[in-house]
C-alpha cells in the first residue's frame, strides 16, 4: 500500500515538473519572440537619432556628394548615351532606397498582386525609374545645388532643403528625404521639386493604370518603358 501511494506520489510530480518545464519554454518562447519582433521593428532606426548633429551632419555629406557626382554625369557632354544611362544606374542603385520607394509607390495595391505579378514588378521598378527619370534629367541644365536647411523629420528621417542653380543662375527649391538604413547608410526616400513629391506622383500614376488595367498592365507599362516600346517623354510632364 505504501509503494503505491509513492509511486503516485512520484508520477504527480513528474506531471507537475513537466508541466513547469512547458510554462517555462512557453515563457521562453514568448520573451524570445518579443525581442526578435522589436529587433525587428526598432533595430533598423534604433541607433540613427535623426535629431542628432552629426546625423544630420552625414546626411548633409551625403547630398553633397550625390548631387555633385549626378551634376558633373549630367554635365559631361563626352559620355555616350549608354555611359551616362550606366553613371545613372550606378547612383541610383547606390542613393536611392530603391525596395522602399517601390512599396510607397505600388501602395495599398500590393494586396492586390500576386506573387508573380509582385516579383516581376520589384525586378522592373528600377530600370523603369532609371529610364523615366534619365529623361528628365536631359531636359535640366543644373550646374550647382546649394543647400539651404537641414531638419528632422517624424523619428528617422531628415529633410535637406536645396536650391538647384541652371546656366541662368535661376533656382528651384528642392527637397530631399533621408534616412539611414540598418546599416547606418543614408539613401534618399522622396524628392519634392517646388513641393511637389515624386514618389507622391508615381504613386497616383501607378494608381491610375492599375485601375484601369491592373497589376498585369502596369508592369506591361514599364516593360514598354524599359524596352523602348513607349517613350518616357510621355510620362515626363
């Protein structure tokens, strides 16, 4: 009668450890989870005090040095048409957060895609900005940026107010948006031209043919682009 008593003795407490053991992963699993998720949603900005500055320092640097290498592209008449379109790659590739813009870009319309429809338009959406914006950028004669302002913006980005000078020494104001990525490298997000936010158009323009022909018919768009089959003139107002 005894050895029975113990034994159940010892099987309720087998049971009572085994249940500690699980409350305790669970615990585990769930602290694990939530410091993963922050890592996740803070550790990209977490060290990148935009009001710091030497934040605004860097990023003050940094469209001192885009603007000055995407001016002297511009400006040298001794680059062939594909040299200068390979130059324009390269910068942006190199200042653009280029994944990012494309979401803003594609908006609440994501939902929308397919998976196919998705990775054909994240693999079209660079060169289709790179041909859109190459265009524009014929049709300007900048010799020199001057920057006016830089101020935070929200908690990660920062805004550098510019003049961009012509052959006139006539100005426009242009604003550039910053921030730095999980890497501590600052990449452009928007440009605004007198106010007016590219990525604000692209998205209404690619809302636009997205109503009207879907997901498919905008990356038929950019293929036209990309492929010459549609001139980015037309897009370029």
């Amino acid at each position: 009668m005894n050895k029975q008593v113990r034994n159940k003795a010892i099987a309720k407490a087998r049971v009572r450890d085994t249940q500690a053991e699980f409350v305790k992963k669970m615990i585990i699993g769930l602290f694990s989870t939530l410091i993963i998720a922050a890592i996740f949603i803070f550790g990209g900005n977490a060290h990148a005090d935009n009001k710091d500055p030497a934040e605004q320092e860097k990023a003050r640097q940094f469209i001192e040095a885009f603007s000055e290498r995407a001016i002297g592209v511009l400006n040298n008449k001794e680059l062939t048409d594909a040299e200068t379109l390979a130059e324009y790659r390269s910068i942006l590739n190199e200042s653009f957060a280029l994944p990012y813009i494309a979401r803003l870009s594609l908006s609440r319309h994501r939902k929308k895609a397919t998976e196919e429809e998705l990775a054909e338009y994240n693999k079209l959406f660079p060169e289709f900005i790179l041909k859109v914006n190459s265009t524009r950028l014929k049709k300007l004669d900048t010799t020199k940026l001057e920057i006016d302002k830089v101020t935070p913006h929200a908690k990660a980005d920062i805004f550098i107010r510019t003049k961009a000078f012509n052959s006139e020494n006539k100005s426009i104001d242009v604003d550039w948006r910053v921030r730095s990525d999980k890497n501590g490298n600052v990449k452009i997000i928007d440009v605004k031209i007198e106010g007016i936010s590219l990525v604000a158009t692209q998205r209404d323009d690619f809302t636009s043919r997205i109503t009207s022909s879907g997901i498919s018919g905008l990356n038929q768009y950019m293929r036209d682009i990309i492929d010459g089959t549609t001139f980015a003139e037309e897009t370029a107002s």
